[in-house]
C-alpha cells in the first residue's frame, strides 16, 4: 500500500448536510492545541501528508478534511459551491470532535474558508460567545487579498460561459502542465505524484466541477470587505509562509500582506511555489511550530 492509498484507508468519514465527508483525525500526545488543517484548490487534505506525522506528536488533535467537492468527498454535481457552506463543513467537524479553541493551517482556497471562519470568531467573540475560538491562523500561499491574486488562464476561462464545456474537457495532460507550472523549478512534482493528485480531482467525476469550485474567485471580490477586514482587525496571531517563486499569489502576496497588514508576520521561501507545504515541509514545519510555541 502506498502512502496515498493509505492516507484514503486510514481516512473516516462524517455526514455534513447529507453528503459524505472525508477527513483524517489523530489525537496526539499534547494535552493543550488542537489543529485543523484547510487544503486548497484543486486537491485536498493529502496535501498535508508531509508535515502529519510531525504535527501530530505536538498536538492533542489535529483535523485536515476534504471539503465537499474535493478529494474524496462527495461532490454533488448540482451544487452551489459556497465558501461560507465550507466554513460550515469545518465547524461541524470542530464540534463533532468536541474542539472549543483551534489553531489554523490554510492553502490557497482554504485561506478564504479561514478568512470567513475568523470573522465568524470576531462576531462570537463581540457578543461574548466562546463556543468555538480561534487561537491563531496560519497562512499558505492563496488568494487573502482579491486585487493581487493572479489566477491562471484556465481558471480564467472556466469562469466565463465556456467553464461547463472546458471542465468536461479537462485532462491529465492539461492538468500536469498547469499543476507544474505553479512549482518552483527545483522543487517539481513527481509524475506519481501528479498521478495522484489527477485520482483526488477525478474522483467522482470532480474534473467536470472544476467551473463550480472555482466560484470562489469571485465570492473573494464580494465578500472582499468582511474577509480582508477580518485580518486586519484580527485580534488573534496570524502569520503567513509564503513561497515567493508562486506565479499565482507568491512575491506579490507577500508585497501585499506587509502593505496592508500592521505589523506583518511574514515568512518568506526563496524558489517555492504555491505548494510550500509540498515543495518545503521542513521549513514550514519549523515555521508552524515556532509559531505557535511562540505564543503557547
């Protein structure tokens, strides 16, 4: 069995609104943190395989799903993809492991999840509700700010009344030569990696929702003022890693993030591409747990 098939085998599944939710769970050995780990788009929690093993030694529970339509979660193809239902999907797997207070890792897609989630806290927190607490976000490289995120070509295309028709078209090859083109040189993916990655976004015919999922482009634009304002009034620590070789939201993430950003936390990964928790765990593992010892 590979560590993939395994990752899928050692996976569990809850029922969120009537659809099947992949995740995995561990419990570790810390009696205080508990982690949830949001993926990004186009793939899912296997993303975060490298940095697993070592996280869960530091912390009581750590948590990294599938969001519905992704990896091997359900993904109904009639269905209005919404960031704020993904947020949903998150606090009902908080709850249902019984987590009151969570740290944060988000990707790409799963940046804006967690953007919604921490104005969800702010509003909590302003009516004296300590249901469920945020103890600190981290960010991977993604989209935190609409005005300086790059979306590729295709993701362009997909948006426009071609995206049905160009989903259903959608093949291995298009996709290795757009998955590649997000790596830093040196830290390419593998063709058995590109291989699995192809399995998540394939499963369930997912490939042909792909214009569905990426609805989230222009929800950032919407919803740009609650999300934005979200980290700049956030009263828990935040701190972005960031792979500067990123054509998507790399050196001008960063740019951005100290711009608007009081007293920006920023790590920056010279020659890393979108993918940092890929291309770089050691390093964002170090980030990560200097991070949160920093502030336990």
């Amino acid at each position: 069995m590979t560590d993939f098939e395994r990752w899928r085998a050692e996976g569990h599944a809850f029922t969120f609104r009537g659809h099947a939710v992949f995740h995995r769970a561990a419990h570790g050995p810390d009696e205080g943190r508990h982690l949830l780990l949001i993926h990004g788009f186009p793939t899912a929690s296997w993303d975060y395989h490298r940095l697993w093993p070592s996280l869960v030694v530091r912390c009581a529970t750590v948590l990294a799903p599938d969001m519905l339509g992704f990896g091997w979660s359900d993904k109904p193809h009639d269905h209005t993809y919404r960031i704020a239902e993904q947020a949903d999907l998150h606090e009902q797997l908080l709850r249902d492991y019984g987590v009151t207070c969570t740290w944060i890792v988000a990707h790409d897609y799963g940046v804006t999840v967690a953007q919604e989630l921490l104005a969800r806290h702010a509003e909590r927190r302003a009516r004296g509700d300590d249901t469920l607490r945020i103890a600190g976000v981290c960010f991977l490289n993604g989209g935190l700010f609409p005005e300086s995120h790059r979306p590729r070509l295709v993701q362009r295309l997909m948006l426009t009344p071609l995206g049905p028709l160009l989903a259903r078209m959608f093949s291995f090859g298009q996709f290795r030569q757009s998955f590649r083109a997000l790596f830093g040189a040196a830290t390419q993916p593998t063709e058995d990696e590109l291989r699995d990655d192809w399995r998540l976004v394939t499963h369930q015919n997912g490939s042909r929702l792909l214009h569905r999922l990426l609805q989230y482009i222009p929800e950032r634009r919407q919803h740009r003022e609650r999300w934005v304002g979200a980290l700049t009034t956030s009263t828990v620590p935040l701190r972005l890693v960031v792979g500067l070789a990123d054509p998507v939201s790399g050196a001008n993430l960063a740019e951005r993030y100290r711009e608007v950003m009081p007293e920006a936390d920023v790590v920056p990964l010279p020659g890393v591409g979108h993918y940092p928790h890929v291309e770089a765990p050691d390093e964002v593992l170090r980030a990560i747990e200097a991070w949160m010892e920093e502030r336990r």
